[in-house]
C-alpha cells in the first residue's frame, strides 16, 4: 500500500516569496513530525507582482487564475500569502471589505470543497515579519528605529532589514534564507498572541491547514517514524487582515 502524502500547495506574489513560504510550510511539517501525512509543493505559484494577484479575473491575472493554477498540482491546500502594503490599513478606514477577506472568498469560490484555502496578508510586508523576529532570526536592532511603533505600521521593512543586514537587502536570495530562521510559534503561545496579529495568522494558518493525521501502521512505507504530541488543531480564526 501507498502512503499517499497531501500536498500544500502556496501562492505568492514576488520571487523572494516563491522559495520563501514553501520552505516555512516544510519546516512546520518538520517541526510538527507531520512529515508522513504533508508535503509542501516547491516552488510557490508565483503572481510575478501583487497588481495580478488582486485585480479582477483576467487573462493570468487574478487570484482565481492561479488558484487554477495551483489546483493543476493536486493540492491538499493551498496557501496564500502577500504583502497588503497600505491596503490593509485604507479598507479599515474606509470601511471597506477586508482585504484577505475578499481575496479569500474569491479563492474559495474558485477551489473545489474538498481543498483548504488560507489567506494571509503580511501586514504591511513580508520583511516586518523578520523585523518582529530579529532576535530568533540572529539579527540586531537596525540604527534609527526605536521600535516604539508596532512593526506592521512601518513603511518600507525592506530597508530596515538591509540595515540589520549591513548591506544591500536582495529578497531574491536573503528572503528563503531569513524564512528558514524564522520562529514557528504555538499557535496558542504568548508570544504570538502578543505579537503581530498577520504572523499570528501565518501560525495559525498552517495549524489548520495542517492537522494532525494518522501514522502509517506497521509495514507501510513511512512507519517508524517516533512518535510525539502534536501540534494542537486551530480552528480558523477569520481574522480580517
């Protein structure tokens, strides 16, 4: 008998993201021993640019064609994840539809029942996530920023992190990296819970895209594998960021 892994399946909007967040799935899957019941797909499903990820269905353009996309790949789930840049922020003032809402309900309405959607927006970019974690991550307190502000209200990240960094910072390459440092919290730790509330998200995401499943039983090709507590079912949290 075949012990059939689910796969996880992501989809991203920039290049640095395309390595990135399939290497974060991996690791949860790792950390969490699921590693004979998941897999992640690698690389990502890419937008190539946040503009085709959000816009209207279109010619390879919109979530809802690359859902179709990701589905080509026989996924378990998918998981989508982006950087709301100010959007997040102008749709609360203005009342709006939250952003990963609307995304979400759009890829929903795309994807077969049986597959799982998340949506995560990485509020306002994926690098606030490694300004949030520096101290896991190894990196110091950039010079200029007194960190006072919440992170997610900070513009431009990217620039903070190359201050960390001493240098130039390349998504392309420092993005896979730093991702691999990043902390994979309990979905039910202090920590998290205090923190940003798009990493809290991304936690909470995978914990329920992820649960538990059953060990293959003796003669089946992955038994053996040590058993350990795991990782507490998360129900969706419909945060709307």
């Amino acid at each position: 008998m075949t012990w059939a892994r689910k796969r996880v399946v992501s989809i991203v909007e920039g290049l640095g993201e395309e390595w990135a967040v399939p290497r974060l799935v991996e690791r949860w899957i790792r950390q969490h021993r699921l590693f004979h019941g998941y897999v992640a797909d690698e690389p990502a499903v890419c937008a190539k640019g946040v503009g085709k990820l959000k816009c209207a269905p279109g010619l390879q353009r919109g979530v809802e064609y690359f859902v179709k996309v990701a589905l080509a790949r026989d996924p378990h789930a998918i998981l989508i994840v982006f950087d709301a840049d100010r959007e997040c922020q102008q749709r609360a003032s203005t009342r709006r539809e939250p952003l990963g809402v609307e995304i979400f309900n759009r890829a929903r309405a795309s994807a077969p029942p049986g597959v799982q959607i998340a949506v995560v927006v990485a509020d306002r970019e994926f690098e606030a996530w490694f300004v949030e974690h520096r101290h896991a991550i190894g990196l110091p307190k950039p010079d200029a920023w007194t960190g006072a502000a919440p992170v997610e209200t900070v513009a431009d990240c990217k620039k903070l992190v190359g201050r960390m960094l001493a240098r130039r910072y390349d998504p392309v390459i420092d993005q896979p990296t730093l991702a691999t440092k990043l902390p994979l919290l309990s979905p039910t730790s202090e920590e998290l819970v205090r923190g940003g509330r798009s990493y809290r998200k991304l936690i909470t995401s995978l914990a329920r895209l992820m649960p538990p499943v059953p060990e293959p039983t003796e003669g089946e090709p992955g038994s053996g594998v040590e058993a350990i507590d795991p990782v507490e079912p998360v129900a969706d949290d419909d945060e709307p960021n």
